[in-house]
C-alpha cells in the first residue's frame, strides 16, 4: 500500500500537524509506504497577493499529488482554507486514479457549513463529495456533514486518538522554561493560538481570579505561529492588566509538547470551538489533570466548564488544584482507543484498494 498524506508539517507544531506526524511514525511502524504533502500556510494577510499566494501553493501540492505514485491521497484538514486546499489535492488524486480519504479534525467546519451562502455551500458539498471516505473526529462534525447530503456509509466517526510514538527528547525543552517552572507554582498551561476562538483571554481572567494561595501560580502559553495581531495585542494589554506578566511564559514551536506539560501542574483547553483536541489527549496520556471548555470532543477524565465562563473555569481550575486530582486513571482508555484507531483507519485503506 502506497499512502499521499497531505496536510501541515511543523513548524508551527498545531493540532493538525502533531497528528500528521503521529500518523506518519505510526503508518511506517505498520509498514505503509508513505509520502507527505506539507499543505502549511502561517501567513494571515487579507490582501490579492496572499489569496495569489495561496492558490498557487494549491495547485502546486495538486501537481505533487498527481506526480507522486500511490494509492490513496489522505488529506487531513480543518477550517475555511483547508476544505478548499483539499479540494485542489483530491480532484488532482480522483484524475490520477487515486482514492481519497478527508479527515476533518477541528470544528471549526461545522461553523463554516452553518455560516456560508448558497453558492458557497454548493462548492464546499462538491469538495467533500470528491472523496470516497470521510472521517470525522467528533459526533457534531459527523452530523454536519450528513446535514450536506453526505451518505452515512461515506462518513466516519474516528476520533483524533492514535498510538504514541515514544521518543527521546530531553534536550529539546525551551529556553527559560525549566528556570520559570522552579520559580513558580502552580504551573498551569494552556496551548493555543492569538486567535479569539482559542479563548485565551478568559483562560487570563480566569487565572486572575484564583484564590490567594495561589499567588505564586505560572502561567505557561504554548502558542504556534500566525496570529490575530488585534486579538494579541488584547491578551498581552490583559495580562498586564491583570498584573499576570511577570507570572506568565509565552513559548512558541515547541517539538514535543508532552514532555513539557508533563512537568506541569494543570492543563487548561478555553476553546470556544473544537474537534478533538490532541494537546488535551497528550495531557492526559502524561497524568496532568485536564479542565476543558464543554465543546466538540472531550476524553473521559476531563473536568468540564462552561465556553466562554472564566468563572465557571476559576471554580473548576480550583476545585482540581485543591483537590491534588491527575490524569493517570485515563491512560488505559485513550492507549486503547488510538490502537483501536490505527486499526479502522489501515481497515479503511485496505477496503479503498482492495
């Protein structure tokens, strides 16, 4: 079996692209031959030149994908530009006589098909329907896309777990990172972009809000790259605000986030929107107790709050750090549901080709 994988490669280390690389190592261990496709765009300017910039990075993936030999082109994806940049690789796989597979991995698809007009939605149905199966990475985005007419034996539900690859990676922690972990706790962290979806600005109120014994608190940011440049400039006039500065580490493109949050004391997912989200899996595949937004896909072992509430977030960040609570009871569960996984999605490859 010969597998075109296409989607983003880090740098920046973002959702989508954590998970192709997971998949990558994961296919290889399997013995599937594998090309990839790097479909990553950090640039966020509105401007003629970007939108030329773009479509000529998608027509030049489209010539690798008709170029390259292999069975099946898997594109993985997630918002507006990414179903259009799939649309651009799986017309070229269907005229190369590949088979095609789309996973949707973020929610921000299900916002998309409510939010687009007529004609719109008309192009985003032809994409879709270009490929042979489509996997979606929680319940909603699975009825979204039966909402657009998709037959129900083309439509997948697979979540985003899968095996971890366990590799050594002492060396790659961030500069100051283990200097602001000794002069902190508790230390709680939060992964993200400068984007309002990512709700980073409650994630800040919330955390101002923590009772005093929590005075020495840190607050750990792993962001990727591209942003909102209004939306930073209000997180970074917030923390300072809330007089969280100097208790606050702003990191970016970290490899191999895990062993970093393992060494933490609280992970925190604010997200207004979401699929299934890989930085909250991770945390709990490494004990670290999780309190996440009660958006798209959430693990067992998840301590829920309400979107949008910074106080309902205090309580619960509270509630967990008082009560001393870890992760480590949810690992059986999630080891078993990437093996279980891995394993559907080389039964959907097979079944494609054979």
């Amino acid at each position: 079996m010969k597998l075109i994988l296409a989607g983003p490669v880090p740098p920046p280390y973002g959702g989508i692209a954590v998970y192709l690389l997971q998949l990558l190592q994961n296919l290889q261990l399997a013995g599937v031959r594998c090309k990839v496709v790097d479909t990553g765009l950090t640039h966020n300017r509105r401007s003629w030149r970007e939108v030329m910039r773009r479509l000529g990075n998608y027509l030049s993936n489209a010539a690798k994908v008709w170029r390259t030999s292999g069975d099946i082109v898997h594109c993985l994806t997630g918002g507006h530009r990414g179903i259009y940049a799939a649309g651009f690789l799986a017309l070229a796989g269907r005229l190369s006589g590949k088979r095609v597979v789309f996973s949707f991995m973020t929610g921000d698809i299900c916002r998309v098909i409510k939010q687009v007009g007529r004609v719109e939605r008309a192009i985003i149905r032809f994409v879709i329907r270009l490929a042979d199966k489509v996997i979606a990475s929680n319940m909603d985005i699975q009825q979204s896309l039966l909402d657009m007419g998709l037959a129900p034996s083309a439509v997948i539900h697979l979540s985003n777990a899968l095996p971890r690859v366990e590799q050594r990676r002492a060396a790659l922690w961030p500069d100051g990172v283990r200097e602001f972990f000794d002069s902190h706790h508790p230390i709680i962290v939060a992964t993200g972009a400068f984007y309002p979806v990512y709700g980073l600005d409650i994630f800040i109120q919330a955390v101002a809000a923590l009772p005093p014994s929590f005075s020495r608190v840190g607050l750990l940011l792993i962001i990727k790259e591209g942003s909102d440049q209004q939306y930073e400039a209000q997180v970074r006039d917030l923390l300072e605000e809330m007089r969280l500065s100097s208790q606050t580490l702003l990191v970016q493109n970290i490899p191999d986030v895990p062993t970093v949050v393992a060494h933490c004391d609280l992970f925190v997912r604010p997200t207004l929107t979401d699929g299934d989200s890989l930085s909250v899996r991770e945390a709990l595949m490494v004990g670290v107790p999780v309190v996440a937004s009660n958006v798209g896909l959430r693990p067992n072992g998840v301590i829920l709050f309400q979107a949008g509430s910074w106080r309902d977030l205090t309580i619960k960040m509270t509630e967990v750090l008082t009560s001393q609570r870890h992760g480590d009871s949810s690992r059986p569960k999630l080891a078993l549901e990437g093996e279980t996984n891995l394993r559907r999605l080389l039964e959907v490859y097979g079944q494609l080709i054979s």
